[in-house]
C-alpha cells in the first residue's frame, strides 16, 4: 500500500514502561539510514514516517532499533525515538542506538 504525500501519520512519541522480560521478547526492526535528494521538504519525514507504519503493521514490530549518526539525534527524538546508548564510532563516524515502541 502506497501512502501519499502529506498524509498525517500517528505519533508515536510515547514510549511504554519497558522491564526486561519484554525487551528480551520483544519483535525487534531494525531500520537503516533515512536519505532524500531534496532536503527541507519533508521526504525524509515522510519516509521515515513510511517505515515506522510498515515495521508496525505489516511486520508486526513491537520495537524499531536504530543506529543513529549522533548529529541527527534530535531529529528522530522528534520521530519518538529514545536514545538507548553513548556515542560510539562506526566507520569513525559518531553515532547512537535509539529505539521506538509501539
């Protein structure tokens, strides 16, 4: 199913109490780097917007994990996204986990 510009999508801000258990059996997604050509338009958002929905939906995600590059922590903070580590390098670039729960 195509969703098309400018569509609403749900917030997913609010993150659940989260103990041990359920992150041991949790239905984890990991999704990979968000890029557009055009910036400053919302593609981006909307993409990123398109992988939350469909981790949820169609794969049945209780939890979306990502390796975020460090500078763009805020922007998926925005998203819902909770950092769950400290800066760490990867290919020397900084980076940070962040999951979102359903």
């Amino acid at each position: 199913e195509q969703i098309k510009a400018g569509t609403k999508m749900p917030d997913y801000s609010e993150v659940p109490e989260i103990n041990e258990e359920t992150r041991k059996n949790a239905r984890t997604v990991q999704m990979g780097r968000v890029l557009t050509l055009e910036h400053g338009k919302g593609l981006g958002k909307e993409l990123l917007n398109a992988g939350i929905q469909t981790a949820w939906e169609q794969m049945g995600a209780d939890r979306i994990f990502i390796e975020a590059e460090d500078y763009v922590e805020g922007y998926y903070t925005k998203a819902g996204f909770v950092r769950t580590s400290d800066v760490f390098l990867k290919d020397d670039i900084p980076h940070v986990h962040m999951e979102l729960w359903k």
